[in-house]
C-alpha cells in the first residue's frame, strides 16, 4: 500500500509541475505615453511568426502615460513584444506616405533600430520557470 502511495504522490507533483510550467504569465507595461487619448495595442510574437499573425494581441487603456497587459498561459519559450500608442482609436498603426510611423512604438527590451521596424533578435526575451514582467519604453 506505501508504494501506491509513494506513485500516485510521484505521479501528482510530476503533473502539477508540468502544469505550472506551461502557466507562465508575461505583463509588460509601456511606461511613457505621450496622451491619455486612445489606447496601446500589444502583440506577443515567437520568431517565425514575428510581425505576422500574432499568438496573443491585446489592448490597454492609458492612465497617467503608462499602460500594462497580462499575457497569459504562456510556455516556455523566446518570445517578443511589439505595441503602438493607437492615439486616434482606428485600431491600426498609422504612417507618413513615406512609410515613417505617425504613432509611437516600442518592443521589448527597448532596443529599437533607428530605420526599420523592430527586429525579433532585438526584442526576444525568454520564458522559463517563473513569470516576466517588464517595462517598454516608446
């Protein structure tokens, strides 16, 4: 009967670390909005979908200039974070003719090329054992 018991206690923390292991949270928080006006849109990417479809997109309102969202049920991984201060509430980045952003941006780990959009090798960062939280500054 103890060694029933000794398995099924195994077989228990096995599982339970195996779930918590894949219920990882990632909150970021665009610390400097310019305005209070609109919203800040995020989107959680992995590298082969990155400025695709992303795997989680949410949206935040914007109190005293900063803005926070909580992806959740995150696994284990490199991932990376791109958000844009959606000012007028089109629900999309705006551009100058010549393609220069209209809104302000940022990304994760706040490493931004000064010509072209934000890269993947910049902004990933990695998803282990325990919860992400950082700041983006635009």
């Amino acid at each position: 009967m103890k060694i029933l018991i000794h398995i099924f206690v195994i077989a228990v923390l096995f599982t339970v670390k195996t779930v918590s292991a894949q219920n990882k949270t990632v909150t970021a928080t665009v610390v400097n909005v310019t305005s209070d006006k609109g919203k800040v849109k995020f989107a959680l990417y992995i590298k082969e979908n990155f400025r695709k479809e992303p795997l989680q997109a949410k949206e935040s309102v914007i109190k005293e200039g900063k803005s926070t969202v909580i992806f959740e049920n995150i696994p284990t991984g490199e991932y990376a974070i791109i958000c844009f201060h959606d000012a007028n509430n089109n629900n999309k980045m705006d551009f100058e003719p010549n393609g220069m952003p209209l809104e302000d941006y940022g990304a994760s780990n706040n490493k931004l090329s000064r010509f072209g959009p934000p890269q993947f090798e910049e902004a990933k960062f990695l998803v282990e054992d325990k919860n992400v939280s950082f700041d983006i500054k635009f």
